[in-house]
C-alpha cells in the first residue's frame, strides 16, 4: 500500500520535522519543548559521544526515561548460544554490548522536592546540541511546587581530545526566593531502567534490530573507592572478563553556604552537595568522568588510570576542554562539511547526519564502528559489514587516520577470521558477519554466516582507502594479508564447470538481500568476489616488482606459491555474473527470477518491515527485497555494467525494494540519480536524510543508524555529486536536484585536499594544498595544481534525459487472480516511501 502523497509527478520532498519543537538551525538540534511520548527517539538524537565513549540525552536527574544508556565500544558480554537443534559450525558465542555505569546522574531537589522533566511546571525549556563543539545544553526555567522559580542550565560534553573523558556542569539559581538546595551527582550501575542492576530482561520480542538481552547479573563488583569529591566504581563482565573502572570528581562554585558528603555501595557512588541557596546567588557544579576498560588488564590498573585521567582534567579545566573540542570540530567541519544550497531545513539534517558519523567513529582506534555507535544497544552494539561500505567512504575522505584505524581493526581480527574459515571449510580467512570480540556472533546462519561477501566487502574498503590515502606502508605491512586471506576464501569456495566453457561458480550464499538468503551465483556476490581476486592478485604482483623485500616477507609469512596467484586471476576471469537476455536484467541470484513477485500494492502497510511479520520460508519464496542488492553492486563496480544495463536492471529491482532495511534509500538515489530518476533520487535521498531524525523506520530509540548516516555522504557525494573513484581515479558526472541552487565538499586525496563546488552551470575543483590532482568529468580530463589551483567546468546540462520522473511501465509479474504487476505506473513508488513503520 503505497503513501496516497504518491503520484505520477512526485511532490517535492516534505520536511517531516515537527518545527514548532524543532526549529530549524543549521548548526544546531534545538527541542523547545519535552515530550514523554517519544523519549527513546530524542534520548538517541541527543546523545554525544566520541567513538569510544557515548552517552544518551537521558535528562539529568535521572528519572522516567525510554531507556538510560552509556556505552563504551567493545565493552561486551558473551554467553554460549543455544540453538533449537544443533548443527556443526553454528555460532557458539553470543556477544552484546553492556550498558556501563550511568555518571550522567545529576539529581536536583529544592525544598526537598525533585524536578522531573515530564511532569514538571517548566516556564522555560530549550534543549539543543550543538555540531561546532559537540555540547548538548539545557536551559530550564522551573517553577517548584511550592511556586519558587529556578534557572537550571547544564551542560554535557564527551571529549574528542581526550578519549576516556565526559565534562558535565550543572549552573542553579533561584529567582525569587530563598530555599535549601541538593545536588546527588552519583555513579549508577543499571541498566535501561528496568531493573538498577541487571541486564534487562531476556524477553526482546522478534526484532532481530534489538539487542540480546541476559537475564542475569553482568557486571561484577570489584572495588568501590571515594576520597574529598572524588568516587570510583570497578567492575568485571562475568563471562567475557572484560573489566572496568568508572569515576567521578567534582569542582562546586558558590558563594552559598555548602557542605558536601560522599558515599559508595558496591553499584553506586553519590557525591552529595547541600546548599543553602538565597536568592540570585548562582551554584555551580563541574562534574567530571572517566571511563577505562580492558580486556586483560585488572581493574586495579585501570583505578589508576582513571586517577591519571581525573587528575589531569583538574588540572586542565572545563574553559580549556571546551576550546579544545571547539578547534576539534572546527578541523572536522574544515574538511567533512557538505553545504547545499537548500532549505536550511535540509543543511540542519545534513550535519546531524554527518556529526553522528564523527561521533560513532572519531576515537573508536582499535575497536570497530558498531552499527549503532555508542549511541544505544541496537544490533546488540555488533560490527558489521556496515562499515566498510557506508562508513568508510566517508572517512576516507575526510579522516583518512581513523578509517586506517577501522581497517586496521579487521586486520587484528585475521587470525579470528582464518579459525573461522578453516571452521566453513574454506582456505584463508572468512570475516565474522557480526561480532564484537571477532568471533561470529550470527545465530542465524542464513542471514549470517551465509554473508561470505563481507570478505569482499572489506577487500573493497582496504583497496579504497589505499588508493585514495596513497598509504602504500598499511598496505605492505598489513593489508596485503587481508587481501591473500580473503582471496584464497573465494578460490577455495567456488567451484568449476565446463559444458564447452569454463565457468566458476560460488553457491549457497547470501547476498546483502535478507529476503533472498542461501542461493547460487548471487551477483552482488560474485561481482564483489571478482573485485576481491583481481585486487588481490594485481597488489602481489605490484609488490614483487615495487616492493621485492616486502613481498618475500609476506609470501615466506604467508606461505604464498606463485601458482596461487595466477588461480585468483583464473577465477576472476571466469566468475559467472547471471543475466537472463529474455527481460534483459542481472538476476539477483541463478533462480531469482523464477520466484513468484511479491505484490507489494497488495499489501497492507501495518505488515511492513515484512521481516516482522512473515516467516523467512515465506519470504525467501518470492522476488521481493529488504535493500537494494543489485542496485548497490552497480554502484560499488558501477565501471562494471554500462550505463543503459544499470537503468534496466533499476528499473526492475526498484518497485520490488521494500527499504525495510535503512541501508537501501539511499543507494537508491545515487544510482535512481545517475541513470537519470532526478525527482526519484531526491525523494530517495529525503528517506535517507531524516531515517532516523523523523524515526522513520520506528527503532531510532536504539541507537542511530551509523550506517545511514554515511550513506547520506554517499548520496551527497557519489548521487549528486556524481562522484566515482574506481581504481583509484577521481571522476563525476554530476546531478544537482533541481531545487537546489548549488553544492560544495572537500576531499582529501594522498595528503591534499581539494574542494570541489557543483552549481547548475558548472564544476569547479581547487587545490587546498597538495601537489596535484587529475580527475575525469564526464569523460574529459582535468588537472589542478600549485599552478593552477583551480578548475571550471561548464556543465552543458544535469544528465541524461529519460521519459518521465518514474520507470516506465514494466510487467513483472502475475497476481494469483491472473491480473498483471507492474513496475513505474503512476501512483507507484519503491517500498521506502511507505508511511514510517510504527507511525
């Protein structure tokens, strides 16, 4: 059942902000007003975090909340997945993200009376988060059951310079009256609110989006420690024996009488100030915390880490971390802001979307970048193939350092990777589908474990990065055994026919499609797979004539024959892509097109994401997909598949998408964009824009979705931009929306930096700095340089012109009553465009 805004000439795109309480600003997230009813959804847009610490927007009084969260990256437990019937080679660790100790806690009482945001009598409240410094504010105007009014400002700031530091500070006056005032900032060890000291509760219903839940006690007390205004807690997970130490101190400003107090449990701390405020006198309390972790160490060590920490951010100061993350941002926004020339409405989601992406990754180093961040438990805080297709592009781009540090996360994961492997059946390494600590944490194999395409997926990212980075010293130290791994995976994975040609095949997998799991010659697949043998084939030759030594080291380290090579090569040569020449399209997979076509039109809205509501025998019965499959295949090897091959193979795929999966809008609008569906790409790219700040897919309360918001970069970049790098080379072939008047974006590029602007009458790329720069625009060649800084491109016009803002009409398939489905009528729009799940 397809929205009724849907029609033959699509409307522009809706902002679907509420913006009377969120008004637009183009720097900031601004709410005016609280509301209970969708606590889970501003508790994850008002998180801040750093990459490897992350805190909600939970209010800091502590109370009614969606669900009180801080996560610190790779801090997990395990426990042994138990499987209805057992089966060798089942994932046998599961692995979810523990919600460490809450020191967000700042709970306030005047008169002895507490505030509680949701019922409270608030003559003034603004909430916002800002992306130049990453400080999320509130400023409240309460007036007390006893009618006294007070001014409450605070503030909450997750250092990017200091990566085990949270700065909070909490400013108090009263306004019109004397009264005694309580600040309990405390160290709390509970979890989502459901119970202050466990793990919540097992039962998580079917959504495979939320995270595993434990029915028992995770974290193990370990020591409790308070001095002067200073607390710390120690902990131990009891199954994966990761250990840690969180703590607190405090720096209170009044010229009030006080007096403060300190006490610690086993599960909580609490520094307690009593003040006996008069009347505009202001009280403020700075409050700092720290958090360490380990997989090894003892929780001993990391009290004295955590002392180091405390101590130096004593010394340093909230006016100094505050500048610092000033300059910090300042340096982000230099190089990763994407400014269109729009509605501010659209620039105010654009950096949301591109300061959730800084957030999830900027200081993660030797962790992954879950598929939530640390912004909530969803996934159960896993890594997934997600970032290396959605992520990395970005940082690449704009922080080459922290996508070597992703990168270089996988490599330390290999040996994990080769167990497995060997594990399948399979020579070399195959990466975990999800996981955390590098084993595979996928109960369900078909759509897990069956994802052999995450070796290729990583392949991609790692030959990406080096071309573009121009870091030849990962790739000869490090990177070339991911590739020898994953390529020696697909060469002992498939297999060889011959009916008068040799074919390779690769059977039983499942491509990034969810709907479609455990099939044969899956294109997405198979192309990737390609990639993954050619890359790996062409870097060991490269390094044998550039690199001698470095290739014996890596041949003698890996044991590498020089008849290995020349297999990859054979194997890559002869991979089967499937077309069928009959309706002249890829099939997803060898038998896609011999299922019956899901009639989407048919069905009802409340049954979407179909994942929630049908049995995966029934869906894996039917063409219908979870995300574009073969619509990103064209995208990651778009140098692959001729520009009319990619709008027919569009065509068909688009009106069978569900966009039950966040992933898929906006790899929709890069290729709907580039075969020429302008009005189709925009409307893609609002899907993508506001996934998580409009809830659109009803889950935002469990973490941002990471991945989306890359994937908004992308659409930016590669959709509207027209962007490509294949082998290294920059080109594009631009698509500016019609609405919009212009954009502009850096790239840095092999230690430069270059800024390229698109208006509707031309390109232009200039050096920042650098020594040169060659890039392709539509075919023809260009070249900046200290000489020549900058480039204008006329552009004669925005891309091919095809019939219509939708598809034409297509029949794809027969209704049990005999009538046709067809794909582009009027009236029909992909899956992603349905009412927002939930709503």
């Amino acid at each position: 059942m397809r929205s009724p805004q849907d029609s033959h000439t699509p409307p522009d795109p809706v902002d679907p902000m509420d913006r009377t309480r969120f008004p637009v600003d183009e720097w900031r997230l601004v709410e005016t007003s609280p509301n209970r009813a969708d606590l889970g959804r501003t508790e994850t847009l008002f998180a801040v975090g750093n990459g490897y610490l992350g805190m909600r927007g939970n209010p800091e009084e502590g109370r009614e909340s969606f669900a009180h969260g801080t996560f610190v990256n790779g801090f997990h437990e395990t426990w042994p997945i138990r499987h209805a019937e057992e089966a060798y080679g089942f994932a046998r660790v599961g692995q979810t993200i523990v919600n460490a100790p809450d020191t967000k806690v700042l709970k306030l009482y005047v008169d002895d009376e507490p505030i509680n945001i949701p019922v409270a009598d608030l003559e003034e409240y603004e909430r916002s988060l800002d992306f130049r410094d990453g400080v999320l504010r509130r400023h409240l105007v309460w007036r007390t059951p006893a009618g006294k009014t007070v001014r409450i400002d605070t503030t909450r700031m997750v250092s990017m310079t200091e990566r085990h530091l949270a700065v909070m500070t909490m400013d108090v006056t009263l306004l019109d009256a004397d009264a005694p005032v309580v600040i309990s900032s405390q160290i709390l060890n509970r979890q989502d609110g459901e119970d202050e000291y466990h793990v919540r509760s097992a039962a998580q219903g079917l959504d495979p989006r939320r995270a595993d839940g434990l029915d028992r006690r995770v974290l193990e007390p370990q020591m409790n420690w308070t001095k002067g205004l200073r607390a710390m807690l120690g902990f131990r997970a009891s199954e994966s024996g990761m250990t840690l130490t969180v703590g607190i101190d405090h720096i209170i400003e009044t010229e009030n009488d006080s007096e403060s107090l300190i006490m610690s449990e086993d599960d909580v701390a609490k520094v307690i100030f009593r003040v006996r405020a008069e009347r505009g006198k202001p009280i403020r309390l700075v409050k700092y915390a720290a958090y360490h972790t380990s997989r090894t160490v003892p929780v001993r060590e990391l009290i004295d880490r955590v002392r180091r920490t405390l101590d130096r951010a004593l010394v340093t100061g909230v006016a100094e971390y505050r500048a610092a993350q000033r300059d910090w941002y300042g340096g982000f926004w230099a190089d990763a802001d994407v400014v269109v020339g729009a509605d501010p409405a659209v620039q105010q989601a654009v950096r949301w979307n591109l300061f959730e992406l800084a957030q999830a990754s900027a200081l993660s180093q030797t962790y992954g970048i879950p598929a939530k961040g640390v912004t909530g438990s969803g996934y159960s805080g896993h890594y997934f193939w997600d970032a290396e297709i959605y992520v990395l592009p970005f940082l690449t781009y704009t922080m080459p350092e922290v996508a070597r540090s992703a990168l270089r996360f996988r490599y330390l994961m290999l040996d994990n990777a080769r167990r497995r492997a060997d594990e399948m059946s399979t020579r070399g390494a195959l990466f975990p589908w999800r996981t955390i600590n590098g084993e595979e944490a996928s109960a369900y194999y078909a759509a897990g474990t069956a994802q052999y395409h995450i070796d290729a997926d990583i392949a991609y990212a790692l030959n990406r990065y080096v071309e573009a980075s121009g870091d030849v010293d990962f790739l000869l130290r490090e990177g070339i055994d991911v590739l020898v791994e994953t390529a020696r995976m697909w060469a002992d994975l498939g297999f060889w026919t011959d009916n008068g040609e040799a074919v390779f095949h690769i059977h039983a997998v499942t491509g990034p499609d969810e709907y479609t799991t455990v099939v044969n010659d899956n294109l997405f697949t198979n192309v990737m797979a390609r990639h993954n043998l050619w890359l790996a084939g062409d870097a060991v030759a490269t390094l044998a004539t550039a690199w001698p030594e470095a290739y014996e080291r890596m041949a003698k380290r890996l044991g590498l024959r020089e008849d290995e090579v020349e297999e990859w090569r054979r194997c890559a040569d002869h991979i089967l892509i499937p077309f069928d020449d009959h309706i002249g399209v890829h099939p997803q997979d060898a038998h896609f097109l011999d299922r019956e076509v899901w009639d989407l039109d048919a069905t009802p809205s409340d049954r979407f994401p179909l994942m929630l509501h049908y049995h995966p025998l029934v869906l894996y019965r039917f063409q219908v997909l979870k995300q574009a499959d073969v619509v990103l295949a064209m995208l990651l090897q778009g140098d692959q598949f001729p520009l009319e091959q990619k709008r027919a193979d569009f065509e068909y795929y688009d009106p069978i998408t569900t966009g039950d999966s966040t992933l898929s809008s906006v790899v929709q609008a890069i290729i709907a964009a580039e075969v020429g569906y302008q009005e189709l790409a925009l409307r893609y790219f609002f899907g993508g824009l506001f996934v998580d700040l409009a809830d659109r897919h009803g889950n935002t309360s469990d973490g941002v979705h990471v991945a989306s918001t890359g994937g908004v970069w992308l659409a930016l970049t590669a959709g509207f931009a027209g962007m490509r790098d294949h082998h290294g080379e920059l080109s594009f072939d631009p698509r500016l929306p019609a609405q919009w008047d212009s954009m502009r974006f850096r790239l840095r590029r092999r230690g430069g930096s270059i800024a390229v602007e698109l208006s509707r009458e031309a390109l232009t790329v200039s050096m920042l700095d650098g020594t040169y720069e060659t890039f392709l625009v539509r075919g023809e060649r260009y070249e900046v340089c200290p000489e020549c800084r900058s480039v204008r491109v006329p552009l004669a016009d925005q891309g091919p012109v095809v019939p219509g803002p939708v598809p034409p009409q297509t029949v794809i398939g027969v209704r049990r009553d005999g009538s046709r489905i067809t794909a582009g009528v009027p009236g029909t729009f992909p899956g992603s465009l349905h009412q927002p799940v939930g709503q």
